[in-house]
C-alpha cells in the first residue's frame, strides 16, 4: 500500500462531526514528520466524498486555505453540515479533535 492509499484509509476512520489534523495523520501512520505528505495526498484524492478530506484540518484548526475541493468555504460549509461549529475559519479542537487508535 501506497503512503497515499494509507493516508485515504485513515481518514476513512475520522467518524462524522470530528475532524483530525496532517500531523495526526501522519502519526497514526508512524511518520510524523510527513504532514506535507499526508497534505500532498489529501490534495490528490481521487474519492473526496467517500474519502472526507474536509475533515482534515492543521494543527491550529485552521481550515486548509487551498482545500482542492472547492475551496475554503468548500471545506467549512461541509464540516458545518456535520454540527462543527467554525469561527474566524478556525475550529476549536479541544471540542472536535478524533483521536486515533492503534488496532492491535
């Protein structure tokens, strides 16, 4: 599997109404240097529905200024459809951070 392909499973995981970020992305992979990377692919999805991209935000909880899907406002009207509440482009993660768990 790709790094890429590893990235659009795990976003599968971020369940609907939460959103995850690049670096927890790629920690969850085991690289935690590779932010960009998880951000390269993200940019690339090829399924961005059944892939949600949108839920994907920096370790700021700032939307993605150049979301490849439409657009900033793109991103925020989709995570506000999911009950994310979103001030000033930004998202309070404290409220709506996923953590990922490790299968074993």
């Amino acid at each position: 599997m790709t790094f890429a392909e590893s990235v659009y499973e795990a976003i599968k995981k971020i369940p609907c109404g939460k959103v995850a970020t690049y670096k927890g992305i790629a920690t969850f992979l085991g690289s935690p240097n590779s932010a960009r990377a998880v951000g390269n692919a993200l940019h690339k999805n090829p399924l961005p529905i059944i892939q949600p991209c949108h839920r994907v935000v920096n370790s700021k909880g700032e939307l993605a200024k150049n979301f490849g899907f439409g657009g900033r406002e793109k991103q925020k009207q989709l995570l506000q459809s999911e009950g994310i509440e979103i001030k000033n482009n930004k998202i309070e993660l404290n409220n709506y951070l996923f953590h990922f768990k490790v299968d074993k």
